[in-house]
C-alpha cells in the first residue's frame, strides 16, 4: 500500500525540532502522559518517566496531524546536546506539611500531659520523712492529649516526596525509530523496552 506523503516525514531516523506541549510533572518509579508539539504542528503523544541518569525519558507511540492518526515510535531528545532524555529539576515536596505540623504540636502536648502526670515533688517532712507529691493537670490538657492521639503521625512515616518537572514549552527534538506502523488509523506496534 503506498503511503501518504506526510508519512514519508516520519521515517526511521528523521531528527525533527519541537517543544512540550505539555509539562511533566512526577515521582521517580511512575510514568505520565506526555505531548510533544513538532515545528510543523503535529503532535506526539506518549509516555515520560525518570531515569537513573536523573534525566526524563519520553518514548512516543502516536502522532495526530491533519486528522490522521498515525502509530510511530519516537523519541525526545534534549535540544543542545541532542541526547537521550529531558534535563529535569529534581526536589523535594511536603505536600502534608501544615498537616504534619498540626499533628506534631498536637504529640508535643501529649508528651506534656504525660510528663506532668509523671512529675513528683519530694518534699521533706518535720522529723527527717518525705512526702511524695503529684500534681493534677487541668482537665484542658487531658482533653489536648486525647485529641493529640487520635492524630498522631506515625514515627516511621515521611512526609517528603521526591519530585522531578520538566516545563511546558521546554524546546526538544523527536527522534523516529523503526518499529511505528505508519498505516493511518491502525495500533501502532508496541515501543521496544530499553
């Protein structure tokens, strides 16, 4: 079956230039979906994910242009360079922080109430004796502690993510690789695993 003449832009080896259409935002371990915008207007769709190189690594599987949907393996390379992989900017997130905090001086007031409890007095009687006293905290505080501990965070547990973005619009160049199936409309072939 002879190809349509859009499709011979998209043979194995072609190096064309484009952007993210859209930003990746994600933790290392999990994949999101991504578009890549080509200078020509055409867009890819396909999948980023981060690597141990602490580079994202986009692999392409669809291209839409003209209403054609065409199966294709790609994939982005950095722009300057022209590598395998986006240059990410990895940090590090609290998104429960105000939580945790809350939940923090809510232990501290727990750990109060039992020090109080605990407190003693020695106080040395007429004759040579001691008297042991302990003192009662008001009721406000027993009832903080029992609200702290319904709260409480568990010691093991982290509230810090790590996290890796690329930006929107970050320039990029899509690499096609043998194994699309540029026949409009069908599944493209699976993106081999590297």
């Amino acid at each position: 079956m002879p190809s349509s003449p859009g499709e011979e832009k998209y043979l194995p080896g072609t190096l064309l230039r484009g952007k993210l259409l859209t930003g990746v935002y994600l933790v290392p371990g999990k994949t999101v979906p991504v578009a890549v915008e080509l200078e020509s207007g055409a867009v890819m769709v396909g999948q980023a994910r981060f690597e141990a190189t602490g580079r994202v690594w986009i692999d392409l599987d669809t291209l839409v242009e003209g209403g054609q949907v065409l199966g294709v393996t790609a994939v982005a390379l950095e722009a300057q360079e022209v590598t395998q992989g986006l240059v990410a900017k990895v940090g590090e997130e609290a998104p429960t922080l105000l939580a945790d905090l809350v939940r923090g001086s809510l232990g501290g007031i727990s750990d109060f109430v039992k020090a109080t409890l605990e407190a003693t007095n020695v106080v040395a009687l007429p004759g040579g004796g001691q008297a042991v006293q302990r003192t009662v905290p008001p009721l406000e505080l027993f009832l903080l502690a029992r609200a702290a501990n319904l709260v409480a965070l568990p010691q093991d547990q982290t509230a810090v993510l790590r996290t890796v973005r690329v930006d929107r619009g970050t320039p990029l160049y899509v690499l096609f690789l043998p194994g699309g199936n540029p026949q409009a409309g069908e599944e493209a072939l699976p993106s081999p695993r590297r």
